[in-house]
C-alpha cells in the first residue's frame, strides 16, 4: 500500500529557511499535499502540486518534486514564530478515494 | 472558519460506552472523510462518505460505523470504547466523490478521551 514518511522533528532559528523533507512510495501518486496544524486546530491545506510539475512557489512557500526519487520537499523562506506547527505531507491518487499521510514534522521555530 | 463543523470538541467517557461524533460538511461538499489522529498511530483514514453512500474504508474497527444524512452531515459511532480509543477524531470534507484534487477541508476535531 502507500507510505509517506516525514522526519519527526526539525528545529530553525526566526528568519532563517526551513525545509521540510517527505518521501512517498505509490509512483501512481498524482497530487501531492502539505497541511499545516496548529495545537488545538485541524488540519489546513497549505500548497499542493501536480506529479507533472518540479516546483510550485507560492508567496514564502516553495514545493519541490523529484518525482523519480519519489521526494518532495517545503521550503519555508524567512521562517518566523507563528510558522511553528506540525507539517504534513499527503499523497493522492487518480484511483484513491482518501489521501494518505506522513506522520508529520514538528516544526520549532526557535527566536 | 474551514466551513467544516464538528462537534462536541471534547468528550470524556468511561469504557464500555457508546459515543456519537457529529461532523457538518462545508457547503457543496458532498464527501466526508473521518481520520483518527493519536500519538503512536499518526493520522488514519477510517471511512467516506459520498452523497449518502459508503465510498471508501480504511482502518476502522468493527466497533465504529458511521454514517451520512440527506442533509449530508455525518457521525461516527464508537461503541465499547476502549482506552486506546482516546484520540483526536477529524472529519473533513471535499466537494467529489474520489480524486481529492485540491485536498480536503478539515474541522477542528472532537478530542475522544476514554477514562
């Protein structure tokens, strides 16, 4: 079946870049997803991207794919305190009814 | 605001008992998915919904079913709820019945603690 994994934590100082790091398994994977949740809140979709795009940028977020390697990775430029949160990465497919998910990356943005 | 409402935000019960979640989909959507959210297992798919009908199953225990109204609100009964059963229940919703194209719109979640 699917597997997304994501590492468990990742710590950066206020201002610098963050990347988030997230490998899949299903090469069928056709959207791929990040979602940011804050303590106490549900999830909320920040950028997704097409398996037939490289990069997406969007405002101070940046998705990569190497679709070969079955990576993709978010880049949070200028990382500031309230981008402290748990990051997930989802995978969907053309013939998945339901997303799969990475356990997610705690983000610690320290000042 | 996601559009999504779930309710009530926090349960505590005893085990053996029977709980009902109840998850308002956002307007237009007509899929609803539940999660379980814990510590060990990370986020699993339990089940959706589309238009009324089951659409999908993931892991979910024979001791949970749930179901979706004309009105298209859903709820998740959990019956003899166990401790490990305490975790955070997500309903979310999107407007198709399969390809989560743009992803889905979660709610805030109902906290399920089994004391």
């Amino acid at each position: 079946g699917e597997d997304v994994e994501q590492s468990l934590f990742l710590s950066v100082r206020e201002g610098d870049s963050s990347v988030i790091n997230c490998t899949y398994t299903d090469s069928s994977s056709t959207y791929l997803y990040w979602y940011k949740q804050e303590p106490g809140a549900g999830l909320q979709l920040l950028t997704y991207i097409f398996s037939n795009m490289d990069m997406k940028q969007d405002q101070r977020l940046t998705v990569l794919l190497n679709k070969k390697d079955k990576h993709l990775s978010l880049r949070i430029a200028d990382t500031q305190t309230g981008d402290s949160a748990i990051y997930f990465c989802a995978e969907g497919s053309g013939s998945a009814r339901q997303l799969t998910f990475g356990s997610g990356t705690q983000l610690t943005v320290l000042p | 605001d996601s559009g999504v409402t779930q309710t009530p935000k926090h349960l505590i019960t005893a085990t053996g008992q029977r709980v009902t979640l109840r998850c308002s989909p956002r307007s237009g959507d007509l899929s609803v998915y539940w999660y379980q959210q814990s510590l060990d297992q990370g986020l699993q798919f339990l089940i959706q919904y589309y238009n009324g009908e089951e659409r999908a199953k993931g892991n979910i225990l024979e001791r949970f079913s749930a179901q979706q109204f004309p009105d298209l609100h859903s709820e998740l009964n959990l019956s003899s709820l166990e401790l490990g059963d305490s975790a955070l229940y997500f309903c979310a919703s999107s407007a198709g019945p399969g390809q989560a194209n743009y992803g889905y719109t979660f709610g805030s979640g109902t906290r399920l603690t089994v004391v």
